[in-house]
C-alpha cells in the first residue's frame, strides 16, 4: 500500500502562487508516476500534471507556463508550484501514485483545498 498525505492548499488572490506538496509513504518502491489532479464544485476531477520517476512531465493546456511538477525522490515528495493563480484555479487539487505494473492512479491523497479570489 501507498499513503499519500497533501499540504500546502489555501486562500490566495489572483495572481498569486500556491506551492502544493504530496508526501509518499509505504511502499514507495513501487511507485512509477505522481500527478496532480483537481475538482472544482460541479465538475469533474481533472488531471493537472504528472511526472514520471525520470522526471518526465506532462500538463493540462490550461496550467502550462503556470504551473510546474516536480519530485524529489529522496524526501518521497512531489511538489506542484502554481504561478499566476486564477479565480479558475480553485478546487480541491488531489495527489495521486500509480505504480509501475498499473495503468491507472491507484493512490489517492485526501485533498487540499485551493481557492483563488478574485
């Protein structure tokens, strides 16, 4: 199993940057790939940013250039530093894990609420 814990959520105005951090514990060995994921009140949960145990990364079109994934392997720690915050921005933004012999994000943390004012 795989624990993800979420921090770093908040109220911030537009404009503004958010650093969001997920701490893996368990059995990290397996994991293969981190991302980020968000769900804004009546939508569904979307994918925001993910990042290989290489480091290869992958965005949605509407956080590139804003937002950037990053991990740091020996803290067990992937990072999501958002810039440039919009009122667009705010939902409740979930760290998740996939390992190497799964397609899917089998790991989920709880969530941190981001919310952007305007």
């Amino acid at each position: 199993q795989v624990q993800l814990v979420e921090s770093g959520g908040g109220l911030v105005q537009a404009g503004g940057s958010l650093r969001l951090a997920c701490a893996a514990s368990g059995y990290i060995f397996r994991i293969s790939r981190m991302g980020w994921y968000r769900q804004a009140p009546g939508k569904q949960r979307e994918l925001v940013a993910t990042i290989t145990s290489l480091g290869s990364t992958n965005y949605a079109d509407s956080v590139k250039g804003r937002f950037t994934i990053s991990r740091e392997n020996a803290k067990n720690t992937a990072y999501l530093q958002m810039s440039s915050l919009k009122p667009e921005d705010t939902a409740v933004y979930y760290c998740a894990a996939r390992t190497s012999d799964s397609v899917t994000y089998d790991y989920w943390g709880q969530g941190t609420q981001v919310t952007v004012s305007s």
